[in-house]
C-alpha cells in the first residue's frame, strides 16, 4: 500500500473501524489482511481482536466498498465506528 499521505479536500484521509464477527483464525485474519491490502485507495489496514482499523482515501473508495469486499469473501463486516460523518455502530446493508 501507498504511504503517501497527501490529500486534497476531495481526497480526505477517513478512519473506519469495523467489527468481523467471524473473523476467528489466524489465516482468516491474513485473508483480510490481504483483502484491505488490496483494495485501491486503502492506506493502511490493521487487523485487531474481532475487527479492523482502516484509513482510506474518500475519492478512491467508500466505508461501502471497503464492507462489500470483505462480505463478497464470507466475512461479517460491520462498523463499529466511522470518522466522517462520525458515525457509531451502524452497518452499511
């Protein structure tokens, strides 16, 4: 991934933390890893106990596009919290 951080004021640098609720192994957790890793516009993803961190670039890809990606591979991705709008426990279905 990208570690530029220069942004514009279309392209702001997001947070998203999301819950996985079946992300239980190891090798469940690299998948995702690699799923984040992949997408375009993903800065850094971190995976932690039970969800993820994600910083994202919003002119390259959504909170929506980011949860479609890791429901498209079995997992089920909530947020836990969204930097803007400040949101707190929604899911994006």
């Amino acid at each position: 991934m990208s570690k530029n951080t220069s942004t514009t004021p279309e392209d702001s640098l997001e947070e998203l933390d999301l819950m996985i609720d079946n992300m239980e192994t190891e090798s469940q957790e690299l998948e995702v890893k690699k799923i984040l890793d992949g997408l375009k516009g993903v800065q850094e993803g971190r995976v932690v106990q039970g969800g993820v961190w994600v910083s994202y670039h919003s002119a390259k890809t959504t909170m929506e596009k980011i949860c479609a990606a890791l429901q498209q591979a079995g997992y089920h991705a909530g947020v836990f919290q969204n930097s803007n709008p400040p949101v707190t426990g929604t899911s994006p279905d």
